[in-house]
C-alpha cells in the first residue's frame, strides 16, 4: 500500500504530525488534569479577595491582636475563604479557621513543578492558597478547600472544544500540507522515471528543475547524461558516416581496377601493373584505417597494454628528428630538436615515438619550402612540455577546438592520397597522451604557424645527458 516514495513520505509526514499532537494532546490533558476550570475558579476569587485585602491593608494589618482577630474572621466569611497571616519566622500567627485538629501545615510556599500549589490541613484535605508579602513584613495566605473533581469532568472544560476543533483543523491543514510536501519532492523523481521509460536519444529533451535542492541536482545530472547520450549517438553516427566515407574511395578504386582487369579493359601489361598498384595502394590506406581504428577502440576500452618503463625521451626526440631529417632537407624545411638534460618519465616508448612522429610529420607536411618546424622540450615543474612549432599557413580559428576529433580534417574535400589522411592520428595522438596521463594543447594563427604542446609527467629516474 505505500510502496511508492510519495506514499512513504506522506505517511512520513503523518505520523510526524500525528506525533507532535498526540504530544500536545498529553500535555494539555495533564494541565487540565492538574488544573481543571473549579481550580481556576476558586483560583480566581481567591486572587480577588487579595487583591482586595491588600488594598486596604493599611487599614487592618497593624490592628491590635484582639480588634485585627475581628477584622479578619469578618473579612473571612464575607469573602468566603480561610484567612492566614504567617510571620518572617514562617510561623503562623493567626487564623480564621484554626480549630482544633484543622490547622494548615505551612511548607515552603512554592512549588516549582505544580500548577496548583496546596497546602494540606491536618485531616490530610488540600487547600489552594495564594500568598502576597505585607508591607509590615508579615506574609497573608488565602486558602480555600480544593474541589473535588472526576476525570470526565476535563471534557467539560471551556478550553477543550476551541482546542479539539483547532487540533482537527490544524490535523487536516497539516496533512493536506504533507500530501503537497510529498508530492513537491516525488513528483520530480517521478518525472525523472518517466523520461528514464520514453528515453529516446536524440528526442529527449531536458527535464524542468525543479524541487528540493538534492532532487534539483538529480535532475540536472539527468539532463547532463541525458546530453553526453545525444553527443554519444551523434558523435557514433558521424563515426559511422565518416568510415563509410573512407572506406568508399578505395573500395571504389579497387573494385573499378580490379573490373578492368577482368574484363580485359586494362589490357597491356602496363595498365595491369598499374591497376594491380592501384588496388595495392587503396587495400593499404585501408589496412592503416583499419589499423587506426583499432588503436582508438583499444585506447578507448584501456586495453591498449602501455608499457610502463623509464624513456629516454631527448634520445627519443632526437630519433623522430633524423627519421625526417631527409623529408625536411629535401622540401627545403629547417628542422631543429631542442632537448637535453631532461629527467626521466615513465611510459611507452614506442607510442610516445608515435606521438612525436604524428606531430612532426604534420608540422612538415603543411610547412612550405623555406619554413621551419622546430621541437623544444622543457621541464615545468613537475612536468615535462615538448612543443612542435611550424611556420605554416596555421590552423582557423573555428577549426582549433575540432582538431582532436576523430575524422576531422580542415580540408573539407577530405581527399586522400599522400597529403591528406583519414584525419585519425591527431585523434590517437590525443589518446595517447591522455593514456600517459598528459595533456595536448594547440595554438595557432592563420598564416603565422601553429604550436602542438605535449605535458607528460616525470617519472621516477635520473636524467639523461
């Protein structure tokens, strides 16, 4: 039966008020039980005949003993109450019903924990009593007999039927408050139920904020992996898109080759060395498709199996540098490697070889005759930076924040061949230095070059010379 939260809180919210009341109920009972209306009433007259005796107290309260005895039992029975008159000492001195076997015990006038303080006569009956100081020093008491009452007679009290009446209303306001409460936390939650149900993808749409603070942040971290899923299933189709893409040109190329090999189109040897070249050069592009594509989704799952040992890395800057040492002097390009007493860092020597190797071979391939590419590595820190720096036409502005996306080329035709690839590398280039827990950073301007930084934490080691 309140197996949803929304019941649960408001059964929550219920029994809190049920409680609280249920509290003030017992608590009110036992001030009636203490203090039923006959006690506030004889309560009351007793306050009133002091009030009146002080009053004209200076008429009566420095009497002589015989005409002040007089005085009082007259005041006494006109007032219908039991006149004292106690001493500093605490000492009773006088009173209008002092009979034999009917004397009141004085204790400490005052109770803390009582409503209705009494005082009990020697047959053991309780008498209500007020006190007031005299200004002679002397203490009046008014007493009169405490009135018998039964426990049913508190539900004839004037007080209780504005309370039951006010309890009740404030019971059906309370709970149509907890029912309004119940719902304002659950119905978010069940909001969130529902969208979790109809999810999908590309048609949700963001949930209202709305409700308690903590349920307010559910939501949103609904609507953020509600985002990441759409940019997932987006970023999954253009993968997809773009793969088909590259798979097309050179599955095209092979298959017109190789038709014309076959039905005798390409006819001398020439042209059949060249076909058979062509469907060579396409089925590799391909395979180092194929291959990229498996690096990602290995990088991605993390099973990439990076060996994690000390790199030379001047001695391995130094290798990528005469690994184009002679594409740089033949296209006219100066090429300069900057790095020497360098400390250790911990890693994969052969994927860091290609990360290097992607970069250089990048900043050579769009550096025109003339240029220059230069690589500086530097410790920062607890970090080491490597920096490829190129003095080519530079990277738009708009395209800076997609150049790590797989598949993103800044020439649009996405042609292959020698200058253009299949726009992967800097996609895995990116991987793997994230795998090496460093960072890649690019700067660039249009026709002033561009600047690749690669961050790669030091690893434990001394350094190299």
């Amino acid at each position: 039966m309140f197996a949803s939260l929304r019941s649960r809180l408001w059964l929550t919210y219920a029994l809190s008020i049920l409680t609280a009341l249920l509290v003030v109920a017992v608590i009110f009972l036992i001030y009636l039980l203490d203090n039923p209306l006959v006690y506030r009433q004889t309560k009351i007259r007793l306050s009133s005949a002091q009030g009146f005796l002080l009053a004209k107290q200076s008429t009566w309260a420095n009497l002589p003993a015989a005409q002040l005895q007089s005085t009082l039992i007259a005041q006494a029975q006109e007032l219908d109450v039991r006149l004292l008159l106690v001493n500093p000492q605490r000492k009773v001195f006088f009173d209008t019903q002092d009979e034999s076997g009917n004397s009141l015990e004085i204790r400490p006038l005052y109770r803390l924990f009582r409503l209705n303080q009494v005082l009990t006569d020697s047959k053991g009956r309780p008498w209500l009593y007020v006190t007031r100081r005299l200004d002679n020093g002397n203490t009046l008491v008014l007493a009169a007999l405490r009135p018998k009452v039964s426990f049913w007679t508190i539900f004839t009290d004037e007080l209780v039927p504005p309370l039951f009446w006010g309890g009740a209303l404030g019971l059906i306001l309370a709970l149509m408050l907890a029912y309004w409460m119940a719902r304002w936390v659950a119905d978010p939650l069940q909001q969130v139920v529902n969208a979790t149900r109809q999810f999908s993808g590309d048609q949700a749409k963001p949930l209202a904020i709305k409700g308690p603070q903590e349920v307010q942040a559910l939501v949103d971290a609904f609507n953020q992996m509600t985002a990441r899923v759409q940019s997932s299933q987006q970023a999954q189709r253009e993968f997809v898109a773009n793969v088909s893409h590259e798979l097309k040109t050179p599955l095209t190329s092979i298959q017109g080759f190789s038709q014309a090999i076959l039905d005798g189109t390409a006819a001398s040897a020439e042209d059949q060395k060249q076909s058979a070249q062509v469907i060579y050069d396409e089925a590799a592009r391909m395979h180092r498709l194929v291959l990229d594509l498996l690096d990602l989704a290995r990088l991605d799952a993390g099973i990439a199996n990076l060996k994690q040992t000390p790199v030379d890395l001047p001695a391995l800057l130094n290798s990528v540098g005469e690994r184009f040492a002679l594409q740089a002097r033949q296209n006219n390009i100066s090429l300069e490697i900057h790095a020497s007493a360098l400390p250790a860092i911990t890693g994969d020597g052969d994927r860091l070889a290609q990360v290097f190797t992607n970069l250089v071979d990048n900043a050579l391939k769009f550096t025109p005759a003339g240029g220059r590419v230069a690589v500086e590595a530097s410790q920062t820190g607890s970090s080491i930076e490597i920096c490829i720096t190129d003095s080519g036409a530079g990277i738009p502005p708009s395209a800076i924040p997609h150049v790590f996306e797989r598949f993103y080329q800044v020439d649009t035709s996405r042609q292959g061949g020698k200058q253009h690839g299949a726009g992967l590398g800097l996609a895995i280039v990116h991987e793997i230095v994230r795998a090496h827990h460093g960072s890649l950073t690019v700067r660039s301007s249009p026709g002033q070059g561009s600047q690749f930084t690669v961050q790669l934490p030091v690893g434990a080691g001394d350094k190299y010379s």
